[in-house]
C-alpha cells in the first residue's frame, strides 16, 4: 500500500511539473496581444521622412490640381508580425523654437492649410488640415508582412486672404499609434 502511495503522489508531482514548465514555457515564448499585455507595438516598423517643414520659401496658395506636383512628405508603415494590425497616423503641430531662421517667424494656422494623402501611390484624403479631428489622419488595417507608402502634402489653401501667410511655417510631426484590439 505505501508504493502505491508514493507511485501516486509521484505521478501528480511529475504531472504538476510538466503544466507548471508548459506554462512559463508558453507564458516566455508567446505573447498575448489579444488582451493587450503583449508588446504588439514592435510589430509596426515606422520609417519616417526628414523634411518635415513646410516654410516660406516655396509656400504660396495652391489649389488642388497643383498640390499634386509639390514634393510630399513621404513615410511608411510595415507590418513586421504574422498577424494583422490596425494603427492611426497622427499629424501634430510642432514649434522650431532651437533653429534663428524659424524663431522669429509665426506659425501657420491649421485654417490656412490644407493637406493630400497619398496611399501607394493614390490619393486617399483631401481636405483642410483644420477638419481633421484628434490629430488622426489615418487609420488602417495593415495585413501580415504589409507595407504601407504614405505621400503627404501640406499647402497654403488657394482661399488663403491676401498675405497673411507670408513669412510664416508649418512644422509638423508625424507618429503611428497602434490601435488596441478590442
């Protein structure tokens, strides 16, 4: 009767020790982006462009049709992971308050700009910078193994009055947020 006992308490023992090690193995090898507490974040590879000024120097109101030939400001978004993602491009205003030839000039009003995305060589969005609400330009199921080229132009708006936008700048910042999986 005592071997059977300790055959027994060593059968649970070693079933204990394997779901115990099944688990941390599973736990340290998977993440669980399902419910958020994975790090789903480095699973979208974000490639951003350097200019991101739009100044004086070329800036005078345009329409549309125009806006099409100025150089975009030009990112990408690539999905590194197996699974789908979903994502916001943000557009947020920002100061150059450390460089003299932006400090002592005014910034551009959102009111006064307006703005054409371009996705993969198409344009997805056209409209006044000022009607974009929360800062989200964009947001976007990306698939598996996907890559996502991005084509932003920032312009004065042809209905721009007189010169109230001589001697200003735009400065903006672009980021991707991922979106929670609900």
């Amino acid at each position: 009767m005592k071997k059977i006992v300790l055959l027994l308490l060593a059968g649970v023992a070693l079933f204990a020790f394997i779901f115990t090690t099944s688990v941390l193995w599973y736990r340290f090898f998977y993440n669980d982006t399902a419910t958020g507490t994975g790090d789903a974040v480095s699973s979208i590879k974000v490639q951003l462009g350097n200019n991101n000024v739009i100044d004086e120097g070329g800036l005078i109101p345009l329409d549309d049709e125009t806006a099409k030939t100025i150089t975009p400001y030009e990112f990408k978004v690539e999905n590194n992971s197996d699974s789908d993602a979903v994502y916001n491009v943000l557009l947020e205003d920002s100061i150059i308050s450390d460089d003299a030839n932006y400090s002592s000039k005014e910034l551009l009003s959102r009111d006064q700009l307006r703005y054409q995305l371009s996705l993969n060589g198409n344009i997805i969005k056209t409209g006044d910078l000022n009607d974009i609400k929360n800062n989200i330009l964009d947001t976007r199921n990306i698939a598996a193994s996907q890559v996502n080229n991005y084509q932003l132009r920032i312009y004065v708006a042809e209905s721009a009055q007189n010169t109230s936008w001589q001697n200003k700048y735009y400065h903006f910042d672009i980021n991707v947020q991922m979106e929670e999986e609900k």
